[in-house]
C-alpha cells in the first residue's frame, strides 16, 4: 500500500512533467532536479512560441499532425493554447483534411504518436466485449486524474470520412473530434474518451499489411454487429451514467440502426447523420434568405444519399415545414436525390435499402436519369448539395448549368463531401462557372477566390461540422436532457445562422467566420439548453431555473427560433474549460482535479 507523501510526490511529479520549462524552482527542488534539466525557468509564452516554430518547421502536413500528436500528449495545456492561438491553422491539421491521411496510415505510424502505454482511448476488439467492465477498469486505472469522462466519440471505422473501411486506423477521428470539443466548446479534455470497436474490416489492403494493428477478420454480420456494440454502449452507460455518446463513421445501415435504437435509451447522437445536417440547415437558411426567389419555389437535389445526405434532407424539409409553413408532403416534393445508379425513383428497377425508400421520387412517369446532367435538365435546381464523396461529381459543365438554369436567382451550391481529394468541385469553379453569383459552402476548407479582373476577394463558406457537434456535445453535457431531439438540433441551426455578425452578413457570408468559434459555440450551445427546457427534458434543476427565469421576451410560445437569453449564456461561458494562462493557474486547477482534498 503506498504511503500519502507517496501520492503527494507522484502528484507533483504529474503536474511538474506537464508544467515542462515552465517548472518553478520549488517544485524542481521537491523532485530532485537541480543539475538535471537546463536551468531557465519560462513563461508560458515562451513554450508556445518554441512549439509553434517546430511546428511550423515540419515540412509535411503529415508531419505537423504527428508533432502535434506528441505534444499533445506530453503537455495537453500547451497543446489547447497553440491550438487555440493558430485555430485557423492548426485545425486542419488536426483534423479535416490531414486526419484523412493520417487515418490512411495510421498503423504506421501509431507507435510514434504516442509514449508506449499512454492511454489515448479505447480499442475494443469483439472478444473485448465479452469482458467489456474489465476493459473499463483498465481504462479508470490508466487515467492520471481521477474523475469520469463525461462525452465519447465511438466509431468502428467501417466509413471514415469519404475514405471508405478503415478499421482501426479510424481512431484518428474520434481523438481529432474530441480535441475540438475541448477546443471549439470547452468541453475539459481531460474528461473526453476516443472509442474504436475493433470489430475487423473488410479491406483487402490492410488485412493483407503486415504493420496493420487492428483485428485480421472480416467484419461480422448484423445480429452479431449490433449485440457486440450494444453491450459496449449499455456498459459505458452503467459505468458513467452522464456520458454523452456520439456516434461517428459508421457504415450507413448501422448509423441509422444504432441512432434508431438507442437515442431515448441514453444520450446520444449521431454527428454525421444530425451534426451535418445542423450545420448545413444552419448554412442553407441564410443562403436562402440571400437566394432573391420565395423559399417555397427552392427546388434541391442531392447528389449522394447515404446516412449524412439522407440526415441533412432531413433537416432541411424540417426547416420549410416549421419556418416557412409549407406542408410536409409539399416540403418533401421540393427534393430529389441522385446515388450511384442515378435519380432515385420508385420505378427505377433496383431494390433500394430502408433509409432511400423514402427519398424515392413518384412523379417522373417514365422519366429515369441516369446522371448527374440529365438529373440537372429534368430537376432544374435551384439548390446542389454534394453528399457522394465523387471528386469534381459537379464538373464544369454541371456549374455552368446551373447558372443558366437559375437566372432569376443566385444559385445555391454546397459540395460537402471531405476531404479535399472527394470533394464534388472547388470555390474557384463554382465563382469562375457562376460569374460569381454562387452561395457556396463546402465540406472541406477552401482558399479565398479573387476576381482576376476587379481584384475583389470572395470568402468561400465551409459548412464544417465544427460549428455545430460542439455546441450539441457542450449543451447535452451540460443540462443532461432525457434524450436529444430534432428540435433541440433545429434550434442549433436557427441560432448558427442567427451568430453571424453584421459585418458578416453585410459581406454575404453564410457562416460567422471561424476566430469567432468559441464565442459562437456558447451562443448555440445556449440555444440548445433553453431548447432542451422549453421541452421539458432537462434532468439538471439549475438548468430549468435559470432558463424557465429568463425567457427571451421575442421568444414566440411553440415556435423555434433559436434564442436564447443573456443570463443563459453567461452560466454556459463560465462553465467551458479554457487552458491555463500561466503556469499558476495551472498547478492550483491540476492540484484541484488530482488531490481536491488539498485545496
């Protein structure tokens, strides 16, 4: 049994290998270090700017994604300042589009992004689930800190990004997600929890390489799929009552299944079927408002309908239907949806899976197209939303098109498919085919376009889920709602379109620009909790106070708008986690979360 100065010194250890240079001379007397370490003593400043000029001499993005990786690990509070104070660089780096390409080669590279035996989450293999509160333990005991996650990102990396079955090599996005929950909406980092379930791949290339770390098995069929992955969820539930669970890349049949079962069993939801839709809703209200045509002549067709594409319709019919009164079965007829065999009709010839039946069009007669064209010439869209991961699907003659088609409005086109290497057409294309008339918003992150004849620059718009799965995963963790609604995820989209400032609504912009993320995460986050208690499902009593107390005064009784009120948004401010800004502060926060009775 260990004595308590044993704790006290393993403590101080933790917090002094984390503080680095920045180290006091106190604490490097206590561990014994003079003559060991150079003897400066930084500031916190001084550590960034040594990170940010390493960071900046990696010659590669993949590169930069691996220092990254490590220094996360070696002081997780220098890593959330540097990325906080580079956002708009270091985002992509790590996350869409570099994620993509470290997922790719994950398994190469695994042993030298993370000190052996750091626990950067969960590998759970199908064998693991039968022992899954052993797995669980070994988790809590690994942790330096001990309180209970408190949101997971859990993927079975059978459909990571446009990329397809990567098995375990998919645990790059749950960690990349997580840390801009931490980032975007201060979730604390410390209580995030990255999952894979193990459960094999079906990809010839990495069952046959030699340096593949995941299970050398095919996948299993669907009884034995869900009943594994069910008794991974019911225990993390058991083991962490509060926990948020978002589901992430998995194949389109089981996205759907598993969000159909379990989302009033536990908090839960799912990001590419939810998140993307919130976040384009958000995108496509104000582009509509900006389009010059009524919003019940707006006429949308899809290209892809998987689990994100058929999720974002969703959201999208949901927002004629409630924002602009247009009956349902109306609102739904004002969409079409073109896969990999072309328009989806009823007639078409082909047995459709369960999540397209609904898509499918009725009215075409004898009408079949066959691609994306001929789908243009019988659709006549106002609207073109890329979901199908088929890079520049909207080709030159597509863009051009769809200018010509929309002359009494501006053309709406969102290619959404990430990362770069699947998007359906770029920023300059869309300008360059359009005179510059397009609302344009893609999935991936685009460089400004400047007119080669006036000089003017055009902000592209990126509909990058970043604005919205945080402000969900802040707002749940926050007021614990009984389950997570659509109407909870609608309100999200009216405050996201609402968040734009003046000057980025005088520019045109669709989104608010991405420097103003923190800001903007608490402002939806707000809007999810006072949506949460207008319907009644908040478990947390505070919660229900403050908002029930402070209702907007605009706030129209059965109506979703999105507001939120001061009061609300204050409390949420206080409440998300920002990195220490000195090394004080940091030693009396990490003394507090590791020995609370010390303080």
């Amino acid at each position: 049994m260990s004595e308590p100065g044993d704790s006290r010194r393993n403590s101080i250890e933790l917090i002094g290998a984390k503080a680095g240079t920045a180290m006091p001379a106190e604490m490097r007397q206590a561990l014994h270090l003079r003559g060991l370490v150079p003897t400066s003593i930084e500031n916190f400043s001084k550590q960034e700017l040594r990170a940010y000029q390493q960071l900046m001499s990696k010659s590669t993005n993949l590169e930069k994604y691996q220092f990254l990786a490590a220094l996360r690990c070696l002081n997780v509070n220098l890593f959330f300042r540097l990325l906080l104070n580079h956002f708009r660089d270091i985002v992509p780096l790590i996350y869409t589009p570099t994620v993509g390409e470290a997922c790719l080669c994950y398994s190469h590279i695994y042993p030298f992004l993370y000190p052996f035996r750091t626990s950067v989450g969960l590998f759970i293999t199908l064998d693991d689930t039968d022992c899954i509160d052993t797995v669980i333990d070994n988790y809590r005991r690994s942790m330096p800190e001990p309180i209970d996650p408190e949101i997971t990102v859990i993927t079975d990396g059978s459909r990571i990004l446009g990329l397809g079955d990567l098995g375990i090599n998919g645990m790059g996005i749950p960690i990349g997600k997580l840390q801009l929950y931490s980032a975007a909406a201060g979730l604390n980092p410390g209580r995030t929890l990255p999952i894979v379930l193990d459960f094999g791949t079906n990809n010839e290339q990495y069952l046959n390489d030699p340096l593949y770390l995941g299970t050398r098995e095919h996948r299993p069929d669907d009884k034995r799929f869900y009943e594994a992955a069910g008794r991974v969820i019911s225990a993390l539930h058991y083991a962490f009552p509060g926990l948020l669970i978002q589901f992430e890349d998995f194949s389109t049949e089981h996205a759907f299944g598993l969000l159909e079962y379990w989302r009033k069993r536990t908090l839960c939801f799912n990001d590419d079927i939810q998140g993307t839709g919130c976040v384009i809703l958000g995108g496509f209200i104000s582009a509509v408002e900006q389009a010059g045509i009524p919003p019940k002549d707006q006429r949308v067709l899809f290209v892809g309908a998987g689990s994100a594409g058929v999720g974002v319709a969703k959201q999208l019919i949901d927002y004629f239907v409630h924002e602009h009164k247009i009956p349902q079965p109306e609102a739904q007829a004002m969409f079409w949806f073109v896969d990999s065999h072309g328009l989806i009709t009823a007639n078409r010839g082909d047995t459709l899976p369960h999540h397209k039946v609904g898509l499918a069009r009725e009215d075409n007669g004898s009408t079949q197209c066959a691609t994306i064209e001929e789908a243009l010439e019988f659709v006549k869209p106002t609207a073109l939303i890329g979901l199908s991961t088929v890079y520049r699907a909207f080709s030159e003659k597509v863009l051009t098109r769809m200018n010509e088609i929309n002359t009494q409005a501006r053309p709406i086109v969102f290619p959404l498919s990430n990362p770069e290497t699947k998007a359906e057409c770029s920023f300059e294309d869309a300008m360059r085919c359009t005179n510059n008339r397009v609302l344009f918003a893609s999935g991936t992150a685009f460089p400004e376009y400047v007119d080669p004849e006036t000089c003017q620059v055009y902000v592209p718009g990126q509909g990058n889920n970043m604005y919205a799965f945080p402000a969900i995963g802040l707002g749940a963790v926050l007021c614990k709602p009984t389950y997570i609604t659509d109407t909870m995820i609608y309100a999200v989209s009216k405050a996201l379109a609402n968040s734009r400032s003046a000057d980025e609504k005088a520019a045109g912009e669709l989104y608010p620009r991405i420097e103003r993320i923190r800001n903007v995460s608490a402002e939806l986050a707000a809007a999810f909790v006072t949506q949460a208690v207008r319907e009644g499902l908040v478990k947390e009593k505070h919660w229900v106070d403050v908002v029930s107390a402070n209702m907007p005064e605009n706030m129209q009784p059965g109506h979703i708008d999105g507001l939120f009120s001061r009061r609300v948004l204050g409390e949420v401010k206080t409440l998300m986690w920002s990195p220490a800004a000195s090394v004080e502060q940091y030693i009396v926060e990490a003394i507090t979360t590791i020995n609370p009775d010390e303080t």
